[in-house]
C-alpha cells in the first residue's frame, strides 16, 4: 500500500507542477486498507498527501466512523476554497487493496484507480 501511495503521490504533484491542471481544488479520494488496524495510519497518510498537494494544511478537519472498524472519513477545508472528501475502508478479504482517486483542478482533472 506504501508504494502505491508515494508513487501517486508523486504522479500527482508532476501534474500539479508541469500546470496541466491548474490550481487543484478538489480531492476525493477512497482507498481499501489491508485491515481494521491500519486504517487510521492511511487516512492519515492520504491526508498528508492532500495537503502538499494544495500546499497547505487544512483549516477545518472532520472526522467520523472512529471506532467503527469498518471505515475512516475526513472532510477538509482550506481558508483559500479548497475542500477533500478522503475515506479509507477495511475490506472482508485481509489484504485486499485499492485506491480511486479523482483530483479536479482549476483547468483540469486527474483520475487514478488501482
């Protein structure tokens, strides 16, 4: 899951500094964790990853599902208009991952799914 995680990371912030998307204003973002356990360390992973994507930590962060087991969102926004709608889940089969991403920029979009 790490490696997947830096390399979109980077192929993302490629596309953010080659300007073929403008200003990013918008993620959403839901990532398969490989277990319950690792939820919270995800989501806090993909939350970074937002963050230096908009170059900035978000000024108002929500969070809700904690102690579900089952799933993590944070919703997020920045005093500048940009948002993140970021959810990690825990899936039946242990070690069963995946990442769907969408990145809407101010002259673009980007759109990942593994």
């Amino acid at each position: 899951m790490v490696a997947h995680l830096e390399a979109l990371q980077q192929v993302v912030q490629d596309a953010i500094d080659q300007e073929r998307l403008g200003e990013p204003q918008f993620i959403r973002c839901v990532v398969r964790a490989p277990d319950e356990r690792s939820l919270g360390t995800v989501l806090d992973r993909i939350a970074s990853m937002g963050a230096s994507w908009f170059g900035s930590a978000p000024a108002n962060r929500t969070r809700r599902g904690a102690g579900s087991g089952v799933y993590l969102t944070e919703m997020s926004t920045w005093d500048t208009g940009q948002s993140a709608i970021l959810t990690v889940s825990a899936t039946i089969g242990v070690g069963s991952q995946g990442i769907d991403l969408m990145l809407v920029g101010s002259r673009g979009a980007l759109y990942h799914q593994v």
